[in-house]
C-alpha cells in the first residue's frame, strides 16, 4: 500500500489551535445594541477570512497604523455583518472594548493524537503559516514543536500565502515534489489558492460550512484527516 503523500504541511491558526476572539466580537457587539441579519454572520466569517488572506489587513496597518488598525477592522468587520445601527455611533466603544480583549485559544487534545499517527504512518509534517515568527512560542507552549521538521512563516521567504513561494520553499527544503505534498488549511483564500498555484493539493477545514462551493476536499476538523487519507490510498 502506497501513501498518496509524502508531506503534509499544516495552517496554524483554525486547524491546529482555534480561538474565541470571533464569538467574543459578536457578543460585545450584541451588548453595545447592534443587530443583524442571522445570515449576515457566516458572511462575516468569509469576509474575515479574506480580509487576511487578500493582504487588506496589512494595508489598513500600513495606512492606519498599529494604534488605529482595530478601528478600522472593526469599521470593515460590522460593514460585511451588514448591522442595521450607525456603525460611527458605536465604533469607538466597540474598538475600545476589542483593544484590550484576550481572546482564549484552545486545541483539541487528540491533534497530538493525529499528528503523531501521521508520522508513524511515514507522513513528513511541516507547519506552513502567515503568522510570524513568534508563532514558534506558541507552538512551545502548545506541545507541537515536536510534530513538525520544520515551521514555515511569512518571514522565511518574505510572501504570505496565498503566494505560492512559501510552498515553492518547502517543497525544495524536502525535496518533495509538488505532486506529492498536501496542505491542511481553513481558509481558502489564503491556504487552498497558495497550495493550488504551488501546484500542492489542498484539504480544507470548514467545520461550519462555509465554503460548499469550493472544488476541494472538506473535512469538519483535522481528526478526520487520517479517515480521509486511508480512503485515497493508491494500492
């Protein structure tokens, strides 16, 4: 039996390590009197995933500057939420209360669980992600230091996914040809459309299912990854 793969790489953020800084938006705007559409909240979600991956974010900081980036964000985010107050009347409140909010991170135990099974089944493991290169402690404080050969950053070539040089990189540093290398990530602007022009395959995240249209593989989360891959091994 053939692995139809011999390296995986994986996203951080929404696939390894989850946070509730989303539900804790809504919520603080939900206290400070606005309303929305019910729908309006998954389109919210797709919008926050592209605002990173479409380097909108990095413009709003270059252009605002760090002090001043969360209000413009938040102008954006309750822009695509579609909420029916004065988004002025409210702003400065909300971007007072999200500056100093300590959204609470977590992870599934099992992860450890599937990466460790993927590495006994002869997978090479590496961590392909926009953060920088701090994200190396959180890895260290989380336990996945030891998963991976080597963590790939926005900082190891210069270029954020959905830039396919990143990918370019690791398939040369494991000298695994792009036909045989697959990216775990959850949002399809930056992770699928990277891995895509890399010429990578792509598994995506989408536990809430908000991309149905997408052409790609979907999983709910990353323990069902191994399921998926005994299902497309070449015999």
């Amino acid at each position: 039996m053939t692995r139809p793969f011999d390296l995986i790489t994986f996203d951080f953020d929404g696939v390894l390590l989850h946070n509730t800084y989303p539900e804790i938006f809504l919520e603080t705007c939900r206290r400070l009197g606005f309303r929305w559409p019910q729908e309006a909240e998954a389109r919210l979600a797709r919008f926050v995933h592209n605002y990173y991956a479409s380097g909108l974010a990095d413009i709003d900081i270059e252009t605002h500057g760090e002090a001043q980036f969360w209000v413009a964000a938040n102008r954006r985010f309750l822009e695509a939420l579609e909420v029916e107050e004065e988004i002025d009347a409210g702003l400065a409140g909300l971007s007072a209360e999200m500056q100093y909010v300590e959204a609470h991170y977590f992870h599934e135990a099992t992860i450890h669980q599937v990466l460790g099974s993927l590495r006994r089944a002869g997978y090479r493991l590496a961590m392909l992600t926009n953060r920088d290169e701090r994200v190396r402690t959180l890895c260290r404080e989380w336990g996945f230091l030891d998963h991976f050969e080597f963590i790939g950053t926005r900082e190891t070539v210069g270029k954020a996914k959905p830039a396919p040089d990143l990918f370019h990189h690791i398939s040369e540093r494991f000298n695994v040809p792009a036909a045989r290398a697959l990216h775990i990530g959850d949002n399809p602007y930056a992770d699928v459309q990277g891995a895509h022009a890399a010429g990578w395959q792509c598994v995506l995240i989408d536990p809430d299912d908000l991309f149905p249209d997408w052409e790609v593989p979907r999983l709910r989360m990353v323990q069902e990854l191994p399921g998926w891959l005994e299902s497309i091994y070449l015999y």
